[in-house]
C-alpha cells in the first residue's frame, strides 16, 4: 500500500540510506543532485499517455497527447470523455489501429468498474500490476511506472527498462548490459528504496546523454 509517511521525509530517507550503503550510488546522488520524483495525481491520464508513447519519440507523443486533448471539452483526459470517442476519432487524433484499442479498452474498463483506479492505492504492487495488466496494451513496465509516478512506491525495480540498465552499466563500469537476473541481484543492496535507486540511474543517463530537456512524460528519459 501507499506509505502516509510525507513523501518528503520518504526521499530524505531513500536517498540518505543509498548514500549509506552503496558508494557508487552516493556518487550518482551527488552527481545528479536532488531527487525531483513528484507523485502524478493523475492516473488516468498517465495510463493513457503511457499508450500512445509506446515505441515512439517523445516529440511524436506530445503531438497526439495534444491533438486527442484537442477533440474533449476543457481538454481533459478523463474516462467520461474518451467514452464518447469512437475509433474513429482516436485514430483521427493520431492513435495507430492497435494503440486505438488499447485506449479504448482501457476507457471500457474504468468505465464500468472493472478497473478502479480509486483502489489501486489500497493494493499491494503485485496486485495493482495485476489489475492494470489486464487491459489490453498495458504490460509489466507501463503498470511498474505506475507505481513509481502515480502511486509513489518506494521500492519498485523495472528491470526491463532499457533507461534503467543503461545507467546501472555506465555507473558500474560494466562492459556490456546486465542480464534480467543480475538487475535483481542488484537491486537487492537497495531495498527497500528501489524505486530511488532508479531514479538516479535514470538520472546519470540523463547526464550522459546530455539530455537536459524537461521530462513531459513517464517514458522519455
């Protein structure tokens, strides 16, 4: 379940603990700076986001983001208003065929209850993958970001994220990817701050890469 500590106090903790523990680690913290993670209110929306942004640029995304807000009154991405939108109105707005679908089973679903974004903060994080999972085009990493940028868990680790592996290679020197297995072997040393620890992987990624643009969605680096 979501923690009532204020998340303030959570990333004090995390980040002091990490220092703590992993020399490596406290470097990055130094080196990134401050952790900046702020929980997401919207769940809805970031779902809906994490759909059109898979396998494209984040510059193609905030088209389509901008176009489907452009089709809804007030521009606000809510289950009631993508209900009244047929297929073809999403593809309209950019969606492909299947990322159409996706949104719509996704609207389906919270619409009639069968997916209650409200009770996701009462469910542990196998259960709220669980539940999220079940919609089509939602898979393990979209619903683990969800429970990094929504739901602010602390100890999530998204093995599968390609930013995540990337920065855990550079910061330990290593000379090719680490395997599925050595990421969670790893990410043993950091629990029970996952979730930071990532974070500041991402964040050395990020300085590498000389990426120093604002981050407008969960999938951009």
């Amino acid at each position: 379940m979501t923690t009532l500590t204020p998340w303030s106090d959570v990333v004090a903790k995390a980040t002091a603990y990490l220092s703590s523990t992993d020399p490596v680690m406290a470097e990055a913290i130094v080196r990134v700076g401050p952790c900046t993670l702020v929980p997401d209110p919207n769940v809805f929306e970031t779902l809906v986001d994490a759909i059109i942004s898979q396998q494209i640029s984040v510059k193609a995304a905030d088209a389509i983001m901008a176009r489907l807000r452009a089709t809804i009154p007030n521009a606000m991405l809510t289950p009631e208003a993508l209900i009244l939108l047929d297929h073809d109105a999403l593809r309209a707005a950019g969606l492909s065929t299947p990322k159409a679908r996706y949104v719509r089973d996704l609207t389906e679903h919270v619409v009639s209850g069968q997916l209650n974004l409200l009770a996701l903060d009462q469910m542990d994080d196998e259960d709220v993958i669980k539940q999220l999972t079940e919609v089509k085009g939602i898979g393990r990493w979209t619903a683990e970001m969800i429970l990094i940028f929504f739901l602010h868990r602390a100890d999530v680790l998204p093995v599968d994220d390609l930013g995540f592996i990337e920065g855990v290679r550079e910061a330990y020197g290593l000379e090719k990817r680490p395997t599925r297995k050595e990421m969670l072997e790893r990410g043993e040393a950091w629990r029970p701050y996952r979730t930071f620890a990532t974070w500041y992987m991402w964040g050395l990624r990020r300085l590498s890469m000389n990426n120093r643009r604002e981050r407008t969605r969960i999938v951009s680096l």
